[in-house]
C-alpha cells in the first residue's frame, strides 16, 4: 500500500489481539494520527480490555519517554 489506511493498522491491532490471554490489560501508546483517532480504532481496544494512550497535540515528548 503507498497510502496509510486503516487496514494496514486494523491488522497490526489483530495480530496483537490474538496474543493477548484473558488477564492481560495493557496500555497501547500512538501519536494522534488519524487513524489512532477513530471510533473504531478506540472500540476495538476497548473490546480488548486495552487502555489507550495518547501523545498530546504539538508535544513530540510525550513519545519520547515511552520510546525511551
């Protein structure tokens, strides 16, 4: 695909899905691009028992402490 679309995230969000045990509650951090914004993207998380995260508009170091 040359252009983002939400499948390419949607498939990544399965793969993790599939890994998951019935205990697990962990926290998924992205940057605010569009396609960590919509309503299905926030649904299946919430699905899956996982906690979204969210790096504030304009504040590039939000990232970088949980990319450290």
């Amino acid at each position: 695909e040359s252009r983002p679309v939400y499948p390419l995230v949607s498939k990544m969000l399965d793969k993790a899905f599939d890994r998951l045990e019935s205990k697990d509650s962990p926290i998924l951090h992205s940057d605010q691009g569009w396609h960590y914004q919509m309503k299905q993207y926030s649904h299946d998380l919430k699905k899956h028992n996982i906690t979204q995260s969210m790096s504030r508009k304009g504040n590039c170091l939000d990232n970088a402490v949980i990319e450290n």
